[in-house]
C-alpha cells in the first residue's frame, strides 16, 4: 500500500469519525458490501470490505458509551442471546486453529475476520437501532431511495448488455446476467411493499415503481435459487397473512397488477424466456420431474448436496467439535487438498496461469456454492447447531407474538422476517452466511428491533384504548 493512499485512508477516518452515527452506519454497510457494486472488490490489494469494516468498529466503539433509552422496547428476542452464543462459541475454533491446530496466525486470522467482524456487525446494528430508535426509518429510507436508483441502473445495464456496475456480470446464453450484491437489501423493501400491497394499505406510485424494479432485477439475474427462495418467501408470506385474515381481495388485485408489470418489463428487456426455462430448471432439481428446459440448464446443486455431504464427513472425521477451525485457503496442505472429491475449481491468478501450461485443475477447500460446508468446517458441529438453533428461535419469536395494533412496526417485521428466510434457503445456493455477513446481520438486526418494538406496542395501544373506553 502506498504511502498517499495510507494517508488518504488517514484522512478520510478522520473526517469519518466526526459524522452522525446513522451515516456511519450506513457507509459501514455499504462499503463492505462493495459499495453496493460501485466500489471494485478491492482496492490497492485489500478487499473494500476491511475499509467498511473498520469504520464499523470505529463506529461500534462510539456505540458502546452511548445510553438505551429506557423502555420495554429494550427487551430483546430470545434469538439475540443464541446469536451471541454462536459468536462466542467461534472464538473456540478460532483459538483452536492458532493454539493447538497451529495453523499461521496471520492466514487464519484472514479468513476467520469475515465470520467474526460479519456477526459482530449485527449487535453493532442492534445497537444503532435501540440507542437512536428515531433513526432507523430515517436510515431505511435512505438505503430505500439508494437501492431504487441501483435497481434502474441495472435494468439500463441489461437492456445495453454493457458493464456499469462492478460486482457479478457474466454472458447467459444470449444475453448477461448480473446478481446486485445489495438484491437483500431490495428485497427486503419489495416484501414490506408486498404485505401493505395485500392488506390493502395505501400504497404511492414510488412503491409500486420498486416493487416492479425489484420483480425485473430479480428475473436477470437467471439465477434457480432466487427464484424458488423468492417464491417460497412469497408462499410463507400469504400462509402467514392468511391464517391471521390480513389478506384484502383489493390488495391481491394490486399485487398481481405490480408482478404483470415486472414480468412486462422483463419480457420487453428479452430475459422472461430463459427466466422461465431457469425457473423450470430448478423446480426439476426439486422434484425430479423431467420438464423442457434450455441446454444450459445444466445440474449444480447435487453437486453441491455431495460437496456438503464429504465436507461434514471430513469434520466427523477430524475433529466433530470444532471442525477444521478458521483454516484459510491459502494454508491448505497439500495431502488434505487432494483427498477432495467435490469442491469449486480453485481460479487464483496464480493457479489460473498454472492451468495454462497443463497444470491439473484443484479443488478449493471452501466454497461460494453452498453455505453448509464451510460452516460445519469453521466451526465444527456445535456451531452448525446453534446457528440452526438462532434460526429456529427467531421463527418461533414471529409466532410467538399474537398480531399488534402498529401496521408500520408489523410490516417491517414482516419484510425482514421473510428476507432472512429468503437467505437461509439461499444457503444451500451461496455463502451468504460466511462471506458479507453484514448483510444478513443487518436483516436480522432489523428483525429483533422491530419484534422488540412490536411487543413493546401491544401493551401499550391497549391500555390506552382501555383508558378511553372506561367510563
């Protein structure tokens, strides 16, 4: 790193420190995630990533001196402490790795900041929300406003087949396919806007411009596990809807109004065709029921199942615990790499280079394809339970919450509810509980602030209509 950039970071930490927290927070979130695709993945030889997570521990330690307003609104779900149990219990495989399993401290300190750093983000999240409860509309709104602009970007990106934005773009078939990193981000907003949509609450034209946005982003992409997870968030939603009886015909009409023009505007782009053969592509995996579909419809995730399958073998094997730790790529010994079966291609610029002169190809330790593998590796049997665990305790913290008297805390709820689901079911289809982390930890910081405010709200309204009806 060059000393003018050192100084540059220098300078622009400084100047960091002296924002308002919200903005803060907000930058934190959006530098790690590569600037929502504004920002390379990494600059000057280091992930952007570590810029925004250190200006979200810089932020956390202001956080710590700052008071909760008092309240019942301060009582957190149960899940929180499960999750805090899961961070703590990391430090167990992360200090196996360096004391007894001796891997290089700098190597596995590496790897193991994206897990530790990615979680921690979710009580520094929570924080942010209890301490500056006014603020977390106000911050919604502005990732709200941001993310419509991204979503327009992309739609102009597919419709020109021409890169703008960094982050995934690779040619499918006859056309490009390009996955947003901040998609969570802006579907979380399309199912606040699906729940009001079907209660038949007011919505503004501006709402109904995202849900399409966010219908015609979500078809490019061409991806198999989106469209089932989405689906499935789709099917949950109107289950849970239903069995309160918070479904309005008059909101199912305009529901189905804004998914004719997403699918409208996907047709007109030229992507609705293969989305439709991918989309059958992936209900085939499911149920094994042959249907019609494009050649390049090829079947990655029995490979995936096999390659989480060895991956909980090996662990069995080593060391059922803790796994095989916070073990970087890079450490890898060569005995361990070529008793791999299953596994990603390894494409580093050096080995890419090798591949070229004949070398045989090698498979990679960890994976982006499925989450499952590298969580029961970095963490061992114990951690795979109690993340499941977490999961579990933040369903049963939804249901166990009859309906409140505040639509606007419940809609919220609703939507970061059923994008953490949306991105569990995408564990078996990526990482994104290993890598970016931050962007799961702030759904689900979302949701434990809401389910806390949510409570706290139910008391409360009914006290005061009790005090106005009682004579």
């Amino acid at each position: 790193m060059s000393l003018s950039l050192i100084s540059f970071l220098g300078v622009s930490y400084l100047l960091f420190i002296w924002l308002p927290v919200r903005i803060k927070i907000l930058l934190s979130l959006i530098v790690m995630s590569n600037g929502f695709d504004l920002l390379p993945p990494v600059i000057a030889g280091w992930l952007t990533w570590d810029f925004g997570a250190w200006g979200l521990l810089l932020t956390a330690g202001q956080l710590l001196f700052r008071k909760s307003p008092p309240g019942p609104e301060r009582v957190r779900p149960f899940f929180v402490y499960v999750l805090g149990l899961f961070w703590l219990w990391m430090l167990v495989p992360l200090l196996w790795s360096l004391v007894i399993y001796e891997y290089p401290p700098y190597g596995t300190l590496k790897y193991a900041r994206h897990m530790l750093v990615g979680y921690l983000a979710f009580f520094v999240f929570l924080r942010f929300f209890e301490t500056s409860p006014t603020q977390f509309e106000r911050l919604l709104k502005e990732l709200y406003w941001l993310t419509m602009a991204l979503m327009i970007v992309c739609i102009v990106q597919f419709a020109l087949q021409k890169k703008i934005l960094f982050g995934l773009y690779q040619d499918y078939a006859t056309v490009t396919r390009f996955l947003p990193i901040a998609l969570p981000v802006c579907l979380l907003f399309a199912w606040r806007i699906f729940r009001r949509a079907l209660r038949s609450a007011a919505l503004k034209w501006h709402e109904l411009l995202y849900g399409a946005l966010a219908l015609s982003v979500l078809i490019t992409t061409f991806t198999r596990g989106l469209y089932l997870a989405c689906l499935a968030a789709v099917v949950l939603g109107i289950m849970l809807l239903g069995i309160r009886r918070q479904l309005q015909t008059k909101g199912v009409v305009v529901t189905s109004l804004v998914l004719f023009v997403g699918l409208g505007a996907a047709g007109i782009l030229g992507g609705l065709d293969l989305a439709v053969s991918r989309f059958k592509s992936g209900a085939e995996l499911l149920t094994s029921i042959r249907l019609e579909t494009s050649a390049n419809d090829v079947d990655t995730f029995t490979g995936r199942l096999m390659l989480a399958r060895e991956r909980f073998e090996m662990v069995l094997d080593r060391n059922p615990i803790v796994g095989y730790g916070f073990l970087n790529e890079d450490d890898v010994w060569p005995q361990l790499r070529s008793s791999l079966k299953h596994g990603s291609i390894v494409y580093s610029p050096e080995m890419v280079e090798a591949y070229r002169y004949g070398h045989p190809y090698m498979l990679a330790f960890h994976s982006a394809d499925i989450s499952w593998g590298d969580l029961v590796l970095n963490t061992g049997l114990v951690g795979a339970v109690l993340f499941l665990f977490t999961m579990l305790a933040m369903g049963l913290a939804y249901l166990s919450n009859p309906p409140g008297m505040d639509p606007q805390l419940a809609d919220w709820r609703f939507a970061f509810l059923l994008q953490a689901f949306v991105m569990l079911l995408l564990t078996f289809n990526g990482n994104p509980i290993i890598v970016n982390v931050q962007l799961f930890s702030f759904i689900l910081a979302g949701f434990a602030f809401t389910s806390a405010r949510y409570a706290a709200s139910r008391p409360r309204i009914r006290n005061v209509l009790l005090h106005e009806v009682t004579p």
